[in-house]
C-alpha cells in the first residue's frame, strides 16, 4: 500500500464513523417519540433503553476487550445501593451519583488489578464471585441496607423540575444514558484503544510483544463499563423503587446482560442495544401469551440466533447493509 492511499483509508474511516454517528443520532431521535407512540407499554421501553444500556456498557469489557465477566451485576447493585443509601441520608442528588460512580469505579480498579492475570474460566469464576460476595454482604448488614427486607426509595426530590418517578421521566433518562453508552463504543471503535482492546481479545501474548499493556488497557476499560453500568443502577433503582439484594446481585442478571450482548453481537457499536431488544421483545411477548413457556421460547431464540447468526444479529444486519451499499475497497489514489 502506497502512502498515498493512507489518508484516503483515514478518511475512509472518519467518514463511516460519522455516518455511525449520524445513525446513532437518528436512532435516538426516534426512539424519543416511544412515550408518545406506545404511552401504555412504558415500563417495557424504560427496560429496553435501560438494559440496551447496561448490555452496551458490559460489552466495553466483555466484547470489546474478551474478558468474560458474568457478575457485572456487582455495579447494578452496588450503584443502586450506594445511590439509595445517601439519597436516604438526605445527601444531594448530583453527589449521590457520584459517589455511586467512584464507588464502582473503585471497585473494578481493585478488582481487574487482581482478577486480569486471570485468563479463560478463572476470570469468569472470579468475576461471579464478587457479585455474590456482595449479595452475602448485602443480605447480612441489616442495619445499612435492610438485609434480606431490601431497601425502598419512595422520597426522591424533583430533578429540574421533573418528578424522577413518572416512567416518561425515567425513560428519556435511561435514553440519554443509552446515547452516552452508544457514543462510548463509537469513540472505543475508532480509536487507539479499541486496537488494542482487539489485539488483546484476539491474542494478548501477541499484543504484549508488540508493546500493548493488557492490565493497563483492560483497566480503563473495566473502569469505563463500570461507571456506566453504576449510572444503570442508580436509575434501576429509582425505576424499582423497592430492591433487594438477591435481585440486584442475581446471576440471572449477569447472565442477561452477556446473552444480549452475543444475541446482538459481541464487540459492535450498536449489537448490545440490538440484542437488547430482540430478547426483550421476545420475552415480554411470549410472556404474555404462553405464560410459564416464555423462557423456552426465550432459550430457543438465543440458540436460533447463535446457530444462524455466529457473529450476532448487528453481523447480518452490517452483510446485508454493505450488499446494497459497499463500501469502495480500494481508491483510485491507492495505487
């Protein structure tokens, strides 16, 4: 390849990120109008931009980076309990999130120090048992959080003005969330890190030869995915009003999170979301209309998607995009 053709591959590249996000933009943008299109079903779009979010932020370090962690719930939980926790003491709103935040951010920078060395299997052991450490430490410190009684959340000051308990409130925060969340993979993909964050994934001894710093890089990003989903559980929280820790600590959340993640495609922008709302279609609708077989159908859907689709749905949906309007392989200049 010619040094000439090198700026028309760099403006190649800055040309599809701005088109990813204008499409971003887009997508949000019509997702805005959900409240008014479908004001009776708003506790399902408050789950759907929530947990595209939340599945986005797990993606950061799970996609991205190849690190397996099934206990992300540590951060729903914990961000929901810290946050619930100051609100109660009468702590102002803007300090009780942050305070959420550094408490997650805190821990993932404790937790990937000790736990990156870990490679396969043993991440995924380690990273479930944090959550559960934390649901044990939950569930017996009665006199903080509530123990097994769990916590309510009933008195929340208005926010601008906004009661932070009407579901349309919820939902277009949950939607500036998932944007941040969007906008984060976008500036992950395009960038030096998200290289690095994919050589690692791909071979971490290669990468390690070539000078990558895998703790340092996988840090930044576990640090990145946990202030996020810390943002995801303090407004789960809010969303709940009432929680306990044997759910925001659950496995199945966990669990959850990574399924959309692979449904959607691991390692994408827009995947994760994506995942997120086929899963959540699909298990509110059979809900509804096969009752206790929603979760077979749910089981079936995932083996269909991971069968016919390997890469994710956003795979297929990038093949067939590129059909109808590939991008040019080569410039006339790169000669």
């Amino acid at each position: 390849m010619s040094e000439a053709a090198t700026p028309v591959l760099r403006s190649q590249r800055v040309q599809r990120r701005a088109r990813a996000a204008l499409g971003i933009c887009a997508a949000i943008a019509v997702l805005a109008f959900y409240p008014f299109i479908l004001p009776r079903a708003l506790n399902f779009g408050v789950s759907l931009v929530l947990f595209a979010a939340l599945a986005t932020a797990w993606d950061l370090i799970g996609g991205w980076a190849g690190q397996l962690s099934l206990g992300h719930a540590a951060f729903v939980g914990l961000g929901a309990y810290t946050f619930t926790l100051l609100q109660r003491a009468q702590v102002p709103m803007w300090l009780a999130l942050l305070a959420a935040v550094a408490a997650c951010v805190l821990l993932a920078a404790v937790w990937g120090f000790i736990t990156f060395r870990l490679r396969g299997a043993y991440f995924a052991l380690a990273s479930i048992a944090v959550a559960e450490v934390l649901r044990i430490v939950s569930n017996n410190w009665s006199s903080l959080t509530g123990g097994p009684e769990g916590v309510s959340l009933q008195d929340l000051p208005p926010l601008f003005g906004l009661d932070l308990y009407d579901r349309r409130v919820e939902f277009y925060l949950g939607l500036a969330l998932l944007f941040v969340a969007l906008m984060s993979a976008l500036y992950v993909a395009g960038s030096r890190a998200g290289f690095y964050l994919e050589a690692i994934r791909e071979d971490q001894d290669s990468a390690m030869a070539l000078g990558v710093n895998p703790l340092r890089v996988k840090l930044v990003a576990f640090c990145a995915s946990a202030a996020l989903t810390s943002l995801g559980g303090c407004l789960y929280g809010i969303y709940l009003s009432f929680f306990e820790p044997q759910g925001v600590y659950a496995l199945d959340l966990s669990i959850q999170l990574v399924l959309m993640s692979i449904v959607g495609g691991m390692g994408t922008i827009t995947g994760p979301a994506l995942g997120a709302l086929v899963l959540l279609a699909f298990q509110e609708g059979f809900r509804n209309l096969l009752q206790q077989r929603s979760l077979l159908i749910y089981g079936i859907v995932i083996v269909l998607v991971v069968r016919y689709a390997p890469d994710g749905l956003s795979g297929r949906v990038l093949r067939l995009y590129r059909r109808l309007w590939p991008w040019p392989s080569r410039s006339p200049s790169a000669s």
